[in-house]
C-alpha cells in the first residue's frame, strides 16, 4: 500500500487524493467534448465538475458523521473536517452522490439545461470516475474487502496481516466495464434519460454484488446498509428507466 505517493519536506501527496484529482480531470475532459458536441459550452464541464466534487465530499462527509460519529459531532462539531490519512479516509459514497445529485439540478436549472440530455452526458463519466478513485483506495488502504484464503487476495498491511480482498480493484474493474458499456451505448440511445437510468441500475447491481466481498460494520437485517442503498437505487433506476421510456413512446405517439 502507498498512502503517500511522494513527499515534499512537509508537503505529502496523498495516493486517494492524487486519484481524485486524475478522475476530475478525465471526467472533465470527457464530459468536455461530449458537451462540444452536443452544442453545450464545453467550459461549463469544468464548473459541473467543482461543483460535484465539492458538494460531492461535504455530502459524503456528512453521511459519515451521521452513521459514525454523529454522537461525538454534537459535542466536538469540528471532526467535520478532522479525517484520517490526509482528509481521505471517512467518507461515504451515498451521502456524496445524494449531495452531487442535489447540487447537480440546481446548476442544470440554472443554466437552462435539458436536464434528461445532460444527466446521460455525465452518466458513464461517473462509472469512469469511481473506477480511478478506487485505484486511490486501494493504494490508501481503505475499503479492503474480507478475509479469505482465495488466490485474488492481497495483504494490506495498514490493516493487519490477514489476506483480504481487493474489492477496490474489483470495483474498478466493473466501473470501467460500465463506464465501456454506458460510453458505447450513447450514440445509441433511444430516450432522454436512458443512459441515466442505467448508470443506477449498474452502479447498483455491481455495488450489491461486492458488498458480498467487502469488509463491513453495519449492517439493516442480513444486508450492509450499502447494499440496502443499492437496493433503493435499483428500484430508482427502474423505475426512472420505464418512465422516461413510456414518456417518450408517448410523445411519438402524438406526433
């Protein structure tokens, strides 16, 4: 594991960090030329991008707090911005997306935006995204996976001797297959929001899936509480996925 890529004297790169600011910037440049070429000012890519990836980390710090350390944050408020390992360690994904959500439609509303249009626009560079920070995961030593005697485990030593998982990297693998997929069936879509809407089913599946792998401390009944969101986001992507279509059979059907 590589917490720190490189130091500096008292300036230290962090290895998550580092991977974050590589997925904004290839999400940007995608998003980017995706914008050009659907008539949208390519320069707003990059506004969209500050404006997720900040509201992003407050919304995912904040979900932490409120599942781990809400009791402590009443009486010492300033572990909000007290995190481990350089500020990377202490988030969670859901509370990021549902901030990122939020901060999205109102920038869209903003703009003038077609809402649906721009949502697949910036859908597969999510998946695209999420696979390169998980990269930064697994250098940083956080979100290992269990225990296991399987040949595919590594030990990662910031943590204990054991052989785990590496589902940071098994979920960068099947983010960038959903990056692949969502990336090719663009041009091929057949309604606003269709490429949306399958983002959240893949995300879902895929994330339900490895929570089977994954290290966990809370739990709703038999399932982590991930895999309860994931449950929740598939039913959303379902159901968004009927609605937009029937929308648009809709409007055909008039014409």
């Amino acid at each position: 594991m590589h917490p720190v890529l490189v130091e500096f004297g008292p300036l230290k790169v962090y290895a998550w960090g580092f991977m974050m600011a590589i997925a904004v910037l290839v999400a940007v440049f995608g998003i980017g030329r995706r914008f050009k070429q659907e008539g949208y000012d390519p320069d707003h890519a990059l506004d969209l991008a500050i404006i997720l990836v900040l509201s992003g980390l407050i919304g995912s710090r904040m979900a932490y707090i409120a599942m781990f350390e809400w009791q402590e944050f009443l009486v010492r408020p300033a572990i909000f911005f007290s995190m481990t390992n350089g500020g990377f360690q202490g988030l969670v994904w859901y509370g990021g997306f549902t901030a990122g959500l939020l901060a999205f439609i109102i920038y869209i509303r903003v703009k003038r935006y077609p809402f649906w249009k721009v949502a697949d626009i910036v859908a597969p560079y999510l998946a695209l995204a999420y696979a390169i920070v998980r990269i930064g995961c697994f250098l940083n030593g956080c979100c290992y996976g269990v225990i296991s005697d399987a040949a595919c485990t590594v030990v990662f030593p910031v943590v204990d001797g054991f052989h785990r998982y590496p589902t940071q990297l098994f979920s960068t693998a099947l983010n960038l297959l959903l990056f692949g997929l969502l990336y090719w069936y663009y041009p091929r879509r057949q309604f606003d929001g269709q490429i949306f809407a399958g983002y959240l089913m893949g995300y879902a599946v895929y994330r339900f899936m490895i929570e089977f792998l994954r290290e966990n401390w809370v739990f709703y009944g038999p399932l982590s509480i991930a895999q309860v969101y994931s449950l929740l986001i598939l039913a959303a992507g379902i159901i968004l996925y009927i609605w937009r279509r029937s929308f648009a059979e809709g409007r055909h059907s008039s014409d």
